[in-house]
C-alpha cells in the first residue's frame, strides 16, 4: 500500500509502505479520507511518539470502508462505511482499527465529511461533558475557537444549552464562531480577552474553560472561573511552566485537569465514542450540527496540508483525500 512517509529531515512523501495485517478484535479499514491535527505537525518533528503499540504512520481519524475483519470482530461487515479515531496510522490507503473505536458514518455526509468528525468531537465531548460534567446553563470558554476542536465545542454548546466565549486569531474566525452558535469572543491580537469574558460572564464567573494554550492563559483563566469552575487544559501552546496562585484554587474551589486523548486505551475511548454516535450522531444527520471543513487536499499534497494548518490560517479542518 501507499502510505505518508517522513524522511530523516522530516520531509512528507506519498511512498510505498506495508500493509497493516489485523489483530481477532480489529478491522481492516480501506481509507478514502483522513485529516490534520496539530499533533501531526508535531509527531513528523519527532515531538509527539507514536503510543507503545501504535502504527509510526500519522494520522489520527479517517474514514473509509471495511475490507476485514478479525475473528472475533461480530460489530461490523465487510463493505460496512465507518469513520474512526486512530492512535496513528490513518494517512494511508489501509489502516487496522480495533473494531470498538470504529463509528458509522452520521447519514448524509460524505467521506471527506466524516473524515473531519471523530478526534474533534471526541475530543470536545470528551473535555466538556465527561471530563469537566458541563451540564446545561453553565457557561463555557473555548479558547483556539476556530480550530477542529473549537468549532466541534461551539455547536455542541449551542446543542446542549451552553452559552461559550471564544478566543480566535482574528476578526474573521470570531464572526464564523459567532455564526456557529458561540455568544461573543475575543481577538487575541487585540489584547487580553479577560474584560470582555468578565462581561460574558455577567457576574456569575465562568463555569468550564477548554484550554488548548496553557502556561499563557492560566492566571486570566483563574480569575475567570466561578466558584467550583472547572479548567481542562488540553495543550500547552502557549508554555507549560507559569507562577500561580493557590490561595485561589482554594477560596474557589477550583479544578485544574489535565487531559490527552491519543494515549487512552481503545476501552477508554469506546465510552467516547459510544456517547457520540449516541447524543451528537442524530444532531449531526439532522444538520443541528455539522462537520467544519475549511480545505480538502488530495493526500500527495500532504506538505501542502501541513503547511496550511500551521498558518493558523484556517476555520475548522483541512482533509486529505485518499481517493488516489
């Protein structure tokens, strides 16, 4: 098979590759689409290692067709089309798959659709609802609101009856966050976003914070959070070191967790997933929530597609197409 291969000097290649032979509980997956995250740009530079177990290849979701099955796979049939979230391995024309991590495609999206669903969602899903319990009414911000993981948290908000404020890059993104569903936001090229987040947060203080930056954003973060808040950090681009104050975690009873996705066990991320195409998969079919696709670039044009999304340019995900 033809996979993306990355050179000593972390060059990106569309080059021949071994076939993945699949284990009793997997599936064989034929790829016709998969997608960037940043974690990509970062794993090609040797940043980000592939799981204990996982494929070297990058790519972490896709969506293509069933072509195997293993024997005691009983949840799935060959010519089944499915997207999935992958430890590694989705930018490639196969990719094996345990079988519990595997979703059926939401009725009405097309591959290149689907392909922008599972890490983003699971993601968002993951963070807000089981991580930090948001139940309706509480109030939300999503900092990198224009990224995969921010346009999926918006429109589940908006769905699950959470008010969210966004952080973004620009006055472009924060009007397509607005017309998403978010409330209102903040340019972070316009200064600190800590007065106008107190103003959405009327007084009451925010509730849950989705935090892809980190070290940059943690002191605002803080004085922004309501008693019993709750802040998920999710990323360190903005560093991993920074002085705080404890008294406040203590007088606001505060809870600061860490979270990733890639490393979970499948098990772990079958509960994921199986809340997904449970309470956001008819949302999705519905049209109440939608796929945001900024680009779709064929997989050969993979350096072209790393680029893109390292020019924090883009509005939701940039999909490679495998239908080579």
């Amino acid at each position: 098979m033809k996979a993306v291969l990355v050179d000593q000097e972390s060059n990106l290649s569309w080059g021949e590759a071994d076939r993945p032979q699949i284990n009793a509980d997997e599936i064989l997956v034929k790829v016709h689409a998969t997608a960037i995250n940043r974690a990509d740009l970062m794993q090609r530079r040797g940043m980000y290692p592939a799981p204990a177990g996982a494929s070297e290849i990058m790519g972490l979701e896709c969506a293509g067709e069933v072509v195997e099955i293993g024997e005691s796979v009983s949840s799935w049939n060959v010519g089944d089309k499915i997207c999935a979230l992958l430890a590694g391995g989705g930018y490639a024309e196969y990719v094996a798959i345990p079988a519990i991590n595997a979703m059926p495609i939401p009725s009405g999206l097309s591959m290149n659709e689907a392909a922008a669903l599972p890490e983003v969602f699971a993601t968002a899903w993951l963070n807000l609802f089981i991580e930090a319990a948001l139940v309706p009414d509480e109030k939300v911000i999503l900092h990198a609101g224009a990224s995969g993981v921010g346009t999926a948290g918006i429109q589940l908000c908006k769905a699950f009856g959470n008010p969210c404020f966004v952080t973004v890059g620009n006055d472009e993104k924060l009007a397509a966050c607005i017309q998403l569903g978010a409330t209102a936001g903040s340019n972070r090229h316009e200064g600190s976003f800590l007065e106008k987040a107190t103003a959405f947060a009327d007084g009451t203080g925010i509730n849950v914070i989705l935090d892809p930056v980190g070290g940059a954003y943690l002191n605002e973060n803080l004085q922004l959070l309501s008693v019993g808040g709750r802040l998920v950090l999710i990323g360190l681009m903005g560093g991993s070191k920074v002085e705080m104050e404890l008294a406040m975690l203590m007088m606001k009873r505060t809870r600061i967790i860490g979270s990733t996705l890639r490393a979970r066990s499948p098990l772990e991320k079958a509960v994921v997933l199986d809340q997904l195409v449970d309470r956001v998969w008819p949302k999705i079919a519905s049209g109440e929530i939608k796929p945001i696709v900024d680009t779709v670039l064929p997989i050969a044009s993979v350096e072209d597609a790393h680029a893109l999304v390292a020019s924090d340019k883009t509005i939701g995900k940039v999909i490679l197409s495998v239908d080579v």
